[in-house]
C-alpha cells in the first residue's frame, strides 16, 4: 500500500495532465474553424484525472506547505476547465445538430433509394 506522501506526489502529474488536457480542449473550443465536441476519450480522461487528483487530496495532510500548494496549483486547472465547460457545452450542441441533420439526410438518401428501386 502507498504511503500518504507517495499519494501526495501524484497530484503534480496528476495537475500536469489535466493541464494539458484542457489546453488542448482549449484550443479545440477556441478556434472556430476547428470546433469539434470534446471525445468521449476527452471526457473519460478528464473524469480520470479528476477521480485520481480527489484520491490524492484526500490523502494529503492538510498541513503541509507543499500539499497546499499543489492543491492550489491544482485548482487553478479546475478552475480553467470550469471556464471551459460552456463552450464544450456549445460544441457538443453543435455537433448533435450535425449529427441529426446528417441523419436525416441519410434518411431520406435511404427513402428515395427504396422508391427509386420500386420503379426499375
């Protein structure tokens, strides 16, 4: 079993992922040209790294200069990512859009295959 200070020197990996996490999720939401939905992968990731930073939190001593400051660090990214969440909401919507108008059209691609077929 890890020791308490072995968990404690996770967060800072842990804090490095998120951060390159949402900077490439930021980037993605920024530029309009681009804009697609965060992956499933994206938000399995992100789900992750939070899951494994909470564990970590929780086994840091509360009074320790060092654990302090990673758990700032740290929540300077959960901050970011909060401020991201509004236009991954957006892309998200924008993509399910898509996604159903693509659909139709494949519907009615379908439908007229069928009756085109029905009159040869």
């Amino acid at each position: 079993m890890p020791t308490l200070h072995a968990h404690a020197s996770l967060l800072p990996e842990i804090t490095g992922h998120l951060r390159a996490l949402i900077d490439r999720i930021a980037v993605q939401s920024y530029d309009a040209n681009r804009m697609r939905p965060v992956t499933p992968e994206d938000v399995a990731d992100l789900l992750t790294c939070l899951m494994r930073a909470g564990e970590s939190l929780r086994s840091q001593p509360s009074d320790d200069p060092d654990a302090r400051q990673e758990a700032a660090e740290y929540r300077m990214e959960v901050q970011r990512l909060h401020g991201l969440l509004p236009s991954i909401h957006s892309a998200l919507l924008a993509e399910r859009s898509r996604l159903e108008h693509e659909r139709e059209r494949l519907r009615a691609a379908a439908e007229w295959a069928c009756s085109s077929r029905d009159t040869l």
